[in-house]
C-alpha cells in the first residue's frame, strides 16, 4: 500500500544536539511538507518542497534545515538552535492537482530535554 | 494572510445525536479549496471532507456534511448520527498558494467529545 512513512514514532534528545526526523513516501508525488504541532497551536508549516533538490521555508523555519535529493525522501533536522523544540512533527505530501488533499505520515513526538 | 479560525476549543454530543463544527476564515482570493481534517487519539490525520469555493453546492460526505457561506467566510462542519469512534480533534484548513504550488493554513482545531 501506497503511504508516508515517519520514523521514529518516538525520539528522545539532549538539549544541544541536532537530530533527523525521517520522512519517506511511495506515493510518487512532488510536493512534500513539514509541519509542526503544538497543543493549542494548531499545524504550523515549517518547510517544503515542491520538487526534487528544491525546498522552500514555511512560516517557522527558525532553527529546522531540510534536504530533497530524493523525489521519495524529505528528512528534517531540528538543530539546537531551535529553542523549543519538543513538539509533534507531522511529514504529509500532495499530488498534483488543485483539489488535492495532503496526505501525511503518522508523526514523530521530538522530546528535547 | 490566509487566517483560519476555529471559535470552539472543545465540543461535546451524544451518540446519534447532530454537531455542528465551526470555521471561518480570511482570504481575499475568489477561488480556493477548504478542507476539513480528523485527528483522533493515534494522531493520524485523515481527510473528513473538502469544499472548491466556486462550487455553489455544499460538499456531503456520508454523515459528514458543510455549510459552506462564501460572503460570510464560513465554512462549518456538521456530523449527523454521530458515532463514537468520531471522537477526535478536528481541524479545518484553507489551502494557499505558495510560489509554484500549494500548501495548506489550518485553525487551531475543536477538541469533539461524544458520549454515549
């Protein structure tokens, strides 16, 4: 079955370190998203990519880089700079079409202590 | 800025009984899709229905249904014979154009309960 793989489900760090959240879909669409989610926040985009090797920032970038070498691929790596960290992380992807929905993965809870 | 506002922080019903989401949101775009989102206990977030804006007709979806106001940005959600598996947080999004293609702004979402 066609789908967006996120692993791990759960990742533990310490304050300071950077660390790669994986994201990984078969679906074979371009557009691929990262977003994060607070409790009473809502999604909030911090990265995407519309295409292969080109990636844009989303609405909170701060302290998050990305890579797209891979039209399947699309990890984020939350570095120490980002100041709080701790968050559910979501990964979705789209196909084209002007109706399309996002797809999306079933998420990685990052605890930063 | 595209906004998305969800005025209902929590909702409760009893099975079988109808709920009504609310939404409303800013754009000043006269063709757009909104979608509304469900994420239960697993986290996983599972389309429940979208809605093209130059469609006149309100999108159905089994139980799940929307009143769509284009003048009053309204864009709600009503459940009938609601179910307890429909437990969940909700969330509406308003889809906004972003460089070559699109991406998705969404509310803050409603917390539903449904109690037996």
């Amino acid at each position: 079955d066609g789908g967006i793989t996120q692993s791990p489900k759960y990742l533990f760090r310490k304050e300071g370190q950077n660390v790669t959240l994986s994201c990984e879909q078969n679906l074979n669409h371009d557009a691929m998203y990262w977003y994060r989610q607070d409790p009473g926040q809502g999604l909030r985009l911090i990265y995407y990519s519309q295409i292969v090797n080109d990636f844009q920032k989303g609405d909170i970038a701060e302290g998050y880089s990305v890579s797209r070498e891979k039209k399947e691929s699309f990890p984020l790596t939350v570095t120490s700079a980002q100041k709080n960290p701790t968050a559910f992380y979501l990964c979705a992807s789209r196909e084209g079409g002007l109706n399309s929905p996002l797809h999306f993965g079933n998420g990685t809870r990052l605890t930063v202590t | 800025a595209q906004t998305v506002t969800q005025s209902q922080p929590e909702m409760s019903v009893q099975e079988a009984e109808t709920v009504t989401l609310s939404c409303t949101y800013d754009t000043s775009e006269s063709d757009y899709y909104l979608f509304w989102y469900k994420q239960p206990p697993s986290r996983q977030m599972i389309l429940v229905i979208r809605q093209e804006a130059y469609k006149q007709q309100n999108a159905t979806e089994n139980r799940f249904s929307v009143n769509f106001q284009k003048a009053a940005k309204s864009f709600s959600l009503k459940i009938s014979d609601s179910q307890l598996g429909d437990a969940a947080m909700y969330f509406c999004a308003y889809r906004r154009k972003i460089d070559s293609g699109y991406a998705l702004n969404f509310g803050k979402g409603t917390s539903l309960l449904v109690t037996p």
